[in-house]
C-alpha cells in the first residue's frame, strides 16, 4: 500500500476530521474512498438510471427551432 502527503489548511484539516468521524473511519480511508468516488471514469448507478426517463427530451437530430441549411462548401 502507498502513502502520500497531503498539506491541507487548518478549515480543510477540520472537513476531513468531521466527515471521517460522521462516516466512521479512519480519515486515510475516508479520503481513499473520496479519491474512488470522484475520480471514477463510470456514471453513478443512479444517473445511469435516468437514461431515456425524459420523454420530451429534445434529441440532438433534433433540428433546433431558427437553424437554416449548410451553405455548400468550398473544394480543394
């Protein structure tokens, strides 16, 4: 297992005792678990839950309201 070094400021220091205390663990794992959270590259299950949830969401095919035709373009 790795360590790291963090430099907090005092009011910081102060969020991270308070939330590991709530959450009871140690502040090393509260913060391991903050990093896993948030620096996940996967949707939340409960966002991922959403999809398609919105009937009258505007699809991007969807040609929006004022919008004209490509004006041709130039070869090369």
């Amino acid at each position: 297992m790795s360590q790291i070094t963090l430099y907090l400021d005092d009011a910081t220091q102060a969020l991270v005792d308070q939330a590991a205390q709530a959450n009871g663990m140690s502040k090393s794992r509260w913060v391991a678990e903050i990093i896993r959270k948030y620096a996940s590259h996967e949707w939340p299950q409960d966002c991922l839950a959403l999809a398609g949830r919105f009937a009258d969401f505007p699809l991007r095919e969807a040609e929006p309201a004022g919008t004209t035709a490509d004006v041709p373009r130039v070869g090369f």
